[in-house]
C-alpha cells in the first residue's frame, strides 16, 4: 500500500518534472540554432557549426564559457526573432545548470557534423596538410574529422570562426591543452594561414 503509493507520487513527479524540462531543453536548443543553424549546422563564415563534436568537448566549452574563462565575443542572432539584442556565450549559458549543459551537449552530439562549403587556396591547403600531419594529427586524427579524439572538429570547420580560434590561444583568451600549446605557439603565420585553407578544403 505504502510503496504503491510512493511509487504513485514518484510517477507523478518524474511526469511533471520530465515533461517541463523537456519543453525547456527545446527552448534552449531553438536559441542555440538561432545562432547557428538549424541542427547547430552554421551558414555563417564566423559562426561554428557545434552538432556532431563528442558531448565531452562540447560540454567543457559551455562549462568555460558559464565561468568565463574562454573569451565571448557578441553576436547577432542569424535567423528567428533577428531583432533581438545581440549576445554573447557567455551571456547565453550563464543561467544552465551541469545537467542541462550535458543534455545540450548529448543532443548536438547525435546529429552529424556538415563541413562548410567554403572557398580555399589548394596550394596554401596542400602545405597545410603536410604541416597537420606533423604536428596536429596526433590528437585530431584523420585530418581533425574524427570526433572520437575528444578534441572538436576541425576539419570543415568555417574559416573565419576557426582564424578567431588561433587567435584566442595566442592570446591567452581561451584555455589550451598543454601538449597542444607546444605545437600552436611556434607557428608563424604562414603556417596558421596553410592550415587553415587545408581545414576550409576538406568538405
Ligand atoms: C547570440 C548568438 C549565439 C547564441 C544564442 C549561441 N551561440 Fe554558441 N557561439 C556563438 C559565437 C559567435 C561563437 C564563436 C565564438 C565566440 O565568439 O564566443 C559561439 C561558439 C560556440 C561554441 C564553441 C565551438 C567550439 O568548437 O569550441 C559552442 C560549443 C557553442 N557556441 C554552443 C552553443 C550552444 C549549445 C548554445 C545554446 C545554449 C549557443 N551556442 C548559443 C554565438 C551564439
Ligand atoms: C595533445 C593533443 C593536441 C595537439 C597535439 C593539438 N591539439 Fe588542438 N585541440 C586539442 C583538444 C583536446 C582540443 C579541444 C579543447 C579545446 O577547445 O581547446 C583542441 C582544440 C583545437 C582547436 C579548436 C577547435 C574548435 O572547434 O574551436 C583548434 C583550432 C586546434 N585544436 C588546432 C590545433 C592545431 C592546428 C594543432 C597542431 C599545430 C593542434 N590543435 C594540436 C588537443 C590537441
């Protein structure tokens, strides 16, 4: 009697809760994709597509960006309500819990990554693939499509987001693997300009 009435409550509950904070899960994931393209895809050169990158990385860039330790530049909304203020990422995952955050993260996790379909320089791209396979290809294998490293996507990624990215590292504006930052810091930049026309060609 006793347990089928707990189990009764519990029931109820789980509804209640389950079903609100589905509604709001799609909510925040409709203004996710009022930046970035539906299914998180961007048409946007310096806007980053973010479905198909492992749940891992994607929740630990929305956990820095909730503490403010990755640079958030402001941006304008790309597609719904275009009126609204810009805003910033840090602005915009300030108010999630961890557990919204790794569903968010789940979510675009499951959907598959679409490279951008981008001009590039071949020549530039073919120094760069060599320069990839050197230094970067360690830890974003397969010429940084492969989403199982842990590691984003890079390959496909939008240039200018991505130009924006190295520049954040030089300059200390967002937390950087170790390992990663004895491989970024001796680039010239000739050697970030090859690299990423060979991340832009590889659609
Ligand atoms: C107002 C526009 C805007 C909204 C809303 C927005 N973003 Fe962003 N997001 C950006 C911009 C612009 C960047 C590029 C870096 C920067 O300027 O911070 C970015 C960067 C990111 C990155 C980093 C990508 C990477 O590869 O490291 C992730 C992940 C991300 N956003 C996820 C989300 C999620 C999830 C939501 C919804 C909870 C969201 N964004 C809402 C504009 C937005
Ligand atoms: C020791 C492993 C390691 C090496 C080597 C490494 N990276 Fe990374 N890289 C990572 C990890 C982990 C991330 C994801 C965490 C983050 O956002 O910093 C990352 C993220 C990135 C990003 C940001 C992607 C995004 O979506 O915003 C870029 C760009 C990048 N790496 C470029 C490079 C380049 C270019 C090289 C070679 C010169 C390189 N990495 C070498 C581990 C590595």
């Amino acid at each position: 009697m006793r347990i089928a009435y707990y189990v009764g409550i519990t029931a109820v509950f789980l509804c209640i809760f389950g079903a609100a904070s589905a509604a709001d899960l799609d909510a925040t994931i409709k203004n996710c994709n009022d930046c970035h393209g539906d299914n998180g895809v961007s048409q946007w050169d310096d806007m980053p597509t973010i479905s198909g990158i492992d749940a891992f990385t994607h929740a630990d860039a929305l956990y820095a960006y909730r503490d403010e330790e990755r640079a958030c530049g402001e941006s304008a909304y790309r597609q719904g309500d275009t009126n609204r203020a810009p805003a910033t990422m840090c602005e915009t995952v300030a108010g999630l819990s961890d557990d919204e955050i790794d569903a968010i993260a789940e979510h675009y996790a499951a959907l598959p990554f679409v490279p951008a379909t981008q001009d590039f320089d071949a020549a530039l791209a073919e120094t760069g693939a060599v320069l990839h396979k050197q230094e970067c290809d360690r830890c974003h294998s397969e010429g940084g499509s492969n989403a199982e490293d842990e590691a984003g996507i890079i390959a496909g990624q939008w240039m200018g987001y991505l130009r924006e990215a190295f520049t954040q590292y030089a300059a200390g504006e967002r937390p950087q693997d170790k390992k990663m930052q004895e491989k970024m810091d001796p680039l010239t930049d000739a050697d970030v300009e090859a690299l990423l026309h060979y991340y832009a060609s590889r659609q």
